[in-house]
C-alpha cells in the first residue's frame, strides 16, 4: 500500500467528519477533490474510486462512512465513538485530521512545532504485529534504577495494551504468574516475537484497567476520592484539559474552585499536583495531604535559605 494511497484514505476521511451528521453529497467531496491539486494533480474523482476508498476506510480503520438515503449525503456513522479522544479511534481521527491539515498547510511546516516522542516508538510495529496476532513478545529490558550497563532482564510477555504517558510509549503485559506489569518501551532492547500464543481474557478492558491510574504507575492501594481546591484562575485550565477522567468540579466560587478525583494516588500524581505549585491544595485525604507538605518541606530545606 503506498504512501499517496494512505493519504487519500486520511483526506476522504477528514472531508466527511467535517461536514457533520448532515453530511456531504458525492459531488461536493469530488470539487473538493480536484481543487487539491497536491492530492489530485486536477484530475477528477471516480465514484468507483470513491467507493472502493469508502471500504478501504472501513476496513483498515474502523471507521463507517455511510451514505444518508434521503439526502445522497455522506457522513461518518460510528461519529459518536470517535468524539471520544481517549479512546483509540478518536484518537486516530484527531492525527489523521491534523495529518491530513498540516500536508495542505505546507509551506507553514517550520512554524508548526509539535511534541516528539523521542524513543521506542521503533518497537511500535513489532509490539502491535504481536498484540494484533495474539503472540509472546520476548526483550531485555533494564530499569532506570539499575546503574550496571551490563545487568538487563530477559522477558517473555503477554502483550496486552499500549499507553502513551508524557511522551513516552508505554507497554502493559503479563510475566508468567506475575500481575499485570508496565514496560517503558524506551527502556527494552532486542525485541522479537515468538510463535507461542497466548489468549487475551474475554473481560479485560484497557481503558477499565487504567481508569483509577494516573499516567501508568499501579500500586495495590484502593483508590481515594481526593479534594482538590484550586484558585480560580489555574482552575480555568482544570476545565478545559482535566487531570483525570473522573475529574468533577464540585464547588465554583470567584476565588476557587473545588475537584475531585478518585484514583490511586500515584507517585505519578503526585508529581502532578506538585507542578500545579501554590494554585493548589490537597483538602482530603489527609495521608496525601501530608505526604505533599513532606514534599514541599523537603524541597525548601534543600533550596531555601
């Protein structure tokens, strides 16, 4: 498959989600067609093309364009899943959309600056041939925390979901007996797939696993419902880009706002709460209260006068 077919796919894609539930008649996507003269070259769209690219959506990415009877308009059908931007589809629409914007926008490419994950995305393609396949994936993998260049661990893992958490790619997989584990994809070597299989269980959910985490640290601790009191101004960036997914805003005053949350409070969160610095405060519970003024006591003893 080439690279100008994938393409087309992502701009027939972008130009229905575009238009809405109303949708767009075949006749307008095809005068959009011929005035992209990069994807095009000014030539016109075949209706036969346009159907078989139609299928080709569906198949390779999960997304339905159908077609509205009463009006000969076109729409994405399964919309309502792909408005969820967490979950895979959304989120595959949101990079196809903005892909398909900044090739049309090419002349602005050297002012258009976006995050890179800088390592282990080279594994992707292994990791998600064996997630596809239901295969063991084997590497050596060496935390951060071991200082000998030569000491690295061999694993032999279920692979059973990939997470991206601030700017790394994170692998969830099964060791023998051992519970569920996170891999940093940043951190393995010598990746391979084997041809033993395995069976991915009927009841488990990705995004149910994660739901009480924040970023991809697990404890065995029960999650809290957590009180949050933020000043009004920080809380204007709460709103529109919460911290978690259970986030809700139970109090609103012209001077704070309260949240709550209920996960586990990670050390990933709590780092979290930290960089939010005196715009927050920890109301309840009390162990996490405390454990962020253990914190903050420690960082002006080291940095304080």
């Amino acid at each position: 498959m080439t690279k100008e077919l994938i393409r087309k796919y992502i701009w027939l894609i972008d130009t229905v989600n575009q238009a809405g539930f109303e949708g767009i008649t075949f006749s307008t996507i095809r005068d959009k067609w011929k005035r992209n003269d990069l994807l095009s070259g000014g030539e016109d769209y075949p209706k036969r093309s346009f159907h078989n690219h139609v299928a080709a959506v569906h198949e390779l990415f999960g997304i339905e364009i159908a077609c509205h009877k009463s009006t000969n308009s076109y729409y994405i059908a399964n919309s309502r899943e792909l408005k969820d931007s967490s979950g895979f589809k959304g989120w595959l629409l949101d990079a196809l959309s903005l892909n398909s914007q900044l090739e049309e926008s090419s002349q602005l490419k050297d002012r258009i600056l976006l995050e890179e994950i800088p390592s282990g995305k080279e594994f992707l393609p292994t990791i998600l041939e064996a997630m596809r396949d239901n295969k063991m994936l084997t590497f050596s993998y060496k935390p951060f925390w071991v200082e000998d260049d030569y000491v690295s661990n061999f694993y032999h893992v279920e692979p059973y979901a990939l997470k991206v958490f601030k700017r790394r790619w994170y692998l969830l997989g099964k060791y023998g007996d051992s519970p569920l584990k996170v891999y940093a994809l940043d951190r393995m070597q010598d990746i391979d797939i084997e041809f033993e299989s395995f069976t991915l269980p009927a009841d488990f959910n990705a995004a149910e696993f994660f739901s009480t985490c924040f970023g991809v640290m697990m404890t065995e601790e029960e999650p809290q419902l957590i009180r949050l009191k933020v000043d009004a101004f920080q809380s204007k960036y709460l709103r529109t880009l919460p911290l978690h997914p259970s986030q809700e805003e139970v109090e609103r005053t012209e001077d704070y706002s309260i949240f709550t949350y209920f996960l586990r409070p990670t050390f990933d969160f709590i780092q979290e709460l930290l960089s939010l610095g005196i715009t927050a405060e920890v109301l309840s519970p009390k162990t996490l209260r405390n454990e962020i003024a253990r914190i903050g006591k420690t960082v002006w003893k080291h940095n304080g006068k």
